[in-house]
C-alpha cells in the first residue's frame, strides 16, 4: 500500500478514535489492556499514556529496554506539538535519518521520527494527550495502541486497519 493510502486511514483513525471523556480511569482501562495483550503476546513494549500535563499510566513489558522510555518521550512531544500520530508524521516527513527538516528547529533529543505516539482526543477538547507505545517496529507500536483505542471505544477495528506492511 502506498503511504498515501496509509496517510488517510491514519487519518480516518484519528478522526474515529476519539473519546466522549478521557480521566486516569479510561488511561487505566487502556494502559492495563495493553499491558494484558503484550504478556499474553511475548511483546517487549512500554506503554505510556498521559495528558499533556501528567503521567497517567506507565508499563514496561519484560524485553523492553532502557531505551524504549526515551524513545517514547519523544514520540509524546511530537504528537503535544503536532497534534497527531507519529507514525502518520513518518509517512509525510518520509526522512529516514528520523529526524525533522533543520528549518523545523527541533532538538533531536526532544523529538523523533517513528510510529508509536497516538493522540488523545476528546470531543469538544480537542488532543489533549498521547498514548504511546515502544518497542516494536514503528507500524506495530501505531497498530498496538489503535487496537485497543478500538476495542474501549467499540469501534470496528477491520473498518480503520493498516494493512500488514509487507516488508
């Protein structure tokens, strides 16, 4: 598939994927379902979900690695400032080195190019925090946390899939 195509499902997932109400009760909900299917599937992942102001679940899954919060807290400050997936930002940016144009003027410390950082939207809020997931290949971190935004919100995961990458 071309990323084109990618590019409006993630949209269409963004636009779908959106909460009546998001509090520390939903970001538990979601966070322990992550953590529940990486267990069951051997998947060495963190997940970090948190407003834009705070923390409100963190879970680190045996295999991951001292890396994978790092990665995870850029991921996070990219969606805070584009207000949109990561993984959608790597199929628009297409810049394999992971990083943003020099004219962007993002400190590479701060900000990275790579799948796994999904907005939280609230209707009449608008994005105000991310879920993130690292670990794995950037498709299947987005894949992860779109699979369980699917399952709390009842939405048809079928309808709003990626298809298998291919590569």
């Amino acid at each position: 598939m071309a990323a084109s195509e990618d590019i409006e499902t993630i949209k269409r997932q963004e636009a779908t994927l959106v909460f009546e109400k998001f509090d520390e009760a939903v970001a538990f909900e979601i966070g322990s379902a992550i953590r529940t299917r990486a267990l069951k599937e051997g998947l060495p992942i963190i997940v970090d979900i948190r407003t834009f102001d705070r923390p409100l679940f963190y879970a680190a899954m045996p295999g991951s690695n001292a890396s994978n919060p790092d990665w995870a807290r850029r991921k996070i400050n990219v969606v805070k400032r584009y207000l949109r997936s990561t993984y959608r930002m790597v199929l628009e940016q297409q810049r394999p080195d992971r990083t943003f144009k020099v004219g962007e003027g993002l400190d590479i410390s701060e900000y990275v190019l790579a799948g796994g950082g999904f907005p939280v939207t609230v209707k009449g809020a608008g994005v105000i925090g991310v879920i993130a997931v690292s670990g794995l290949p950037e498709r299947e971190d987005h894949n992860v946390v779109v699979d369980a935004l699917c399952t709390h919100l009842g939405v048809d995961r079928a309808r709003l899939a990626l298809p298998p990458s291919g590569d």
